[in-house]
C-alpha cells in the first residue's frame, strides 16, 4: 500500500514565511506537461489501459475467476484450466507492468498439482508473494528477481477442511485463509510459515459461513459470515456480518462484529470484504436497494480508535434488479472498487461491470463504471476486482468460458519532485484524506518537476498536495491548512508568487 508520505520533514517557518519570498519557480519538463492536462482534467475519468490475456488460454478455463494486483505485478487464476492430462488442474498467470506495457512473466502450478484441484480459485499477491488455492492447500510462491519458485504448501488444520482455501489473503508476512465456518492466519518469519492460528468469532454461528471471504491489512483481519453464501440449502434468513480482528504482541483477538445499519434477510452481507487502513468495504450482493430484487451494494464502515461505525452505503447510479453489486470488493486508501457481476450493457445481457467510488470527507461518490472495452454476453466481468494505488484489475468468466483480465487506470499519476537543494520527495495518494479527494502522485526523476527557492532555503514536504475540485486549478498544495500555492492545467513552466 502506498503511504501518505515518504518524506516528511517540517517546515519550520509558517505560511506568511512563503508570501514573504519573492518566487517560487515550477519548472515542468515539455514532456511531462504533455500528459499533465490530460491526467488531471479527467476528474472521475477511469480508462481501460491494458488486457491480460494469458498464453495457453482455454475456451472454459475460467480465467479471470480471480485476479489480484501489487504495484507493476498482477496475478490471473484460470482454475480450470487442463494442465498436461490433468482436467480441471488449474493454473494462476503472472503478468508484470513495464512503463505502460503487461506482458505474462510466467504460469504457477502447484509441484503436487492433479486433476479437479481447482488451484487459482482463489489467490492474492503482496509485493513479490503469490498465495493461491489448489486442492485443499494454500501454496505460497516468491520471487527472487524474474523468477517465480513455490517457497510453502499451507495446509488446514483437522477439522477445518471444509471449502477451506476458498478464500485467501496476503499481506507481507502475513496469509489468511477462509474456509466454511473457519479461518486462519499464518506468519512467515525468516522464509518459513509457522502453524496456524485459529480466529473465532463472538456472536457468530457455526453454519452462518464465517470465512467466506476474507481481507488483511497490516494488523488488521475482516473476515465475512454472509450466511449461506456458499450453501443454499442452509437457506438461512439472517442477513449476515463481518468480524474485526486485530494482532496483538502473540496472538489475533477480535475487534467488533460489523453488521449493515438496514439489513434484512437474504442480504448476505459479506458477499466479499476488503481493508485498507481504518476503513473497511463490505459487499451485499444480494441486497435490495429501491426495492430492486438482488440489486447489490457495498457498505463502508471507519474506525476510530478501536470503534467501528458504519461510514456510507453504496449503491451503482444505474442499478437495477438482479446486478448482484458487491460480488468482490476492492480498497486502497480513499478509492473502492465494486465488481457487480450480471449487469447488461446495450445488448450483451449478464455482461458485468465495476464501480469505482472514492471519498471526499466522509462521503463516498461514485466515479466511474469500468466496462471492458470488447465485453460480451455472460461475461460477468466484475466477478472478481483488485486495486492497488491507481491501478485497477477487473475479471470475470463466461458460461463456461475464458476471459482476460482488464487494467484500468485511475487520474494520475502525476510525476513530481521536490528539490531542497539536495533531492527530497514526497509520495502522495488518497489514504485518510478526510477533506479533500487526493490523487495518487508517484516518484519520478528530479527533471521531471522541480520545486525549489532561488534563495537556496529548503522547501519541504507540504501537508496536502491535492486535485481541485471545480475549474481551472488541477492541483493546490497546502501547508498548515493553508493554499500556498496552485497550479493550473495551463501552466508548463513559469513562476508562482506565493
């Protein structure tokens, strides 16, 4: 996950400081500014920028069932696809990001893989780890450089085997895995996992589908009970929950069982779970929003302290009956992703699509649907959604069917460098942005964009370095709740009085 800040060093003077210098010079690069309008004016504009179509695909291998995304890598599981004489064994396809281009870098197989193991039914990536399910295990593979080798098998405990693998999260050294009615955490320490320990949930019951679906971020576990989600014959009424936990100095103790504000039987709240930071994102797929019979949402709830409360309720502009919103969700920082799986477009019915939805304050509002640019009938994208910074992947699957996995791209990123003399920087996204909608800023060469005072006196990190929200200005930056300085879509290179 991208941080607030990599440099954070305090101004020690205050804002009247800056009006008392006589410039401040921004000097963009022709090439840079080239791509600056553009990246910034399309408020809301999310763009379809790449396909991950794996090698070897199979008319109904069902790539795009599942598919993750950690920085210039992303993962795409084909769990059944034929794998030498083994039907059904299953196969999870690496693609890594070079400047704009995706290409396949490699294909995992489990080293035990047979036929029917479904391995990449489910799967998660974290920087350079892959967890992936195949055959009632969970294998860990690493990378070392380009090449990708299978550090660990994680197998269920007795007694949990039960659906167990059908959801997994990874983050760093930390792995969780869902199975019906069971989920667990594993810590790797020095190349090794160590055994696994058991979550149970207060409040909770053992046929109501704890471990559905599962989320990790840093200390903190979501892990879903939506309540015959995978069973219908359960057919249970309740609508379903989401259980916190949080790591202690040895052990994982729970935090707070999470529950919709208006829901109803037959919701299944819990559909799908995602976490980053103090906020969580619930999916209710089956939920009836206007009304509209399985129309779908996704509730958002934030912590304070060690409270959660329910932060907004978020429903597709478009929405109608039987869309299933809330079928996977997605979070980084101050964006959500929420795939809705049977949606139509035109005249391809059960198409699918994905919202995307950020926050400005407390309030979250819809920025875009992201269609794939040569959808079809069945397609069901949206069945599966991943974000990470602004990188967005979508899947999905046909009746039976193959599908590529689509990129698509938030506004931005915009390359700047701030220059104190000797190179500082700062790395911005929307993570707690609690006023204002931030977009993500990367790193970039010091050419690229340089802000500095004739003067020789260091200018460091300001508190916020944001997108306007109405007309010219593309972008202000602020120090101590102050607008130092803005900047519009017009500007290429020129100087700015304080």
């Amino acid at each position: 996950m991208l941080g607030p800040f990599v440099m954070r060093r305090r101004f020690p003077w205050n804002v009247a400081f800056f009006a008392a210098l006589a410039t401040l010079v921004l000097t963009l690069h022709a090439s840079v500014a080239a791509d600056l309008p553009a990246a910034f004016a399309a408020t809301g504009d999310t763009n379809e920028v790449a396909k991950l179509i794996a090698s070897g695909a199979q008319a109904s291998d069902y790539a795009g069932a599942s598919i993750a995304v950690s920085g210039d890598t992303a993962v795409l599981g084909a769990y059944r696809r034929d794998v030498g004489g083994n039907v059904d064994q299953g196969v999870a396809v690496v693609f890594v990001r070079n400047g704009t281009t995706w290409t396949e870098q490699t294909e995992l197989t489990a080293s035990d893989g047979a036929a029917n193991h479904g391995f990449g039914f489910s799967l998660d990536i974290s920087g350079d780890t892959v967890v992936v399910y195949g055959g009632g295990a969970i294998y860990v593979f690493v990378r070392t450089g380009t090449t990708w080798t299978q550090q660990q098998k994680l197998t269920a405990p007795i007694g949990s085997e039960t659906s167990w693998g059908q959801s997994v999260a990874v983050d760093g050294d930390t792995v969780v895995v869902g199975g019906f009615g069971s989920a667990h955490v594993f810590v790797r320490t020095e190349g090794t996992w160590g055994a696994p320990q058991t979550l149970s949930a207060t409040g909770g019951l053992s046929s109501d589908g704890f471990g559905h679906s599962v989320a990790v971020d840093g200390d903190t576990v979501i892990v879903s009970a939506p309540i015959a989600a995978w069973i219908d014959e359960l057919d249970s009424a309740s609508p379903g929950a989401a259980f916190v936990f949080v790591r202690g100095e040895s052990s994982w103790s729970q935090q707070q069982k999470i529950t919709a504000s208006d829901g109803v039987e037959y919701d299944r709240f819990g559909s799908s779970v995602g976490v980053s930071g103090n906020t969580v994102v619930v999916g209710a797929e089956d939920s009836n929003p206007g009304g509209n019979l399985d129309q779908g949402s996704a509730y958002v709830y934030y912590r304070s302290g060690t409270a959660w409360s329910q932060q907004a309720k978020l429903t597709a502009s478009d929405g109608v009956a039987g869309d299933l919103l809330g079928v996977s969700v997605a979070i980084s920082g101050g964006t959500i992703v929420v795939g809705a799986r049977w949606p139509t477009q035109g005249a391809n019915d059960n198409q699918g699509s994905a919202y995307v939805y950020g926050r400005s304050g407390t309030a979250w509002t819809q920025d875009a649907e992201l269609v794939g640019s040569d959808g079809a009938p069945g397609d069901q994208l949206g069945l599966s959604v991943s974000i990470d910074a602004s990188t967005i992947v979508v899947g999905g699957h046909g009746f039976p069917g193959s599908l590529p996995g689509y990129v698509f791209a938030l506004p931005g990123p915009l390359p700047i460098v701030f220059v104190p003399g000797i190179a500082g920087s700062v790395l911005v996204d929307r993570a707690d942005a609690s006023a204002e909608r931030w977009f993500p800023l990367s790193i970039s060469a010091m050419e690229d964009l340089d802000l500095f005072n004739p003067a020789g006196d260091d200018i460091v990190a300001p508190d916020v370095l944001r997108k306007a929200s109405a007309g010219p200005v593309v972008l202000e930056i602020v120090y101590e709740g102050s607008v130092c300085f803005t900047w519009t879509d017009a500007m290429t290179s020129r100087s700015l009085s304080a």
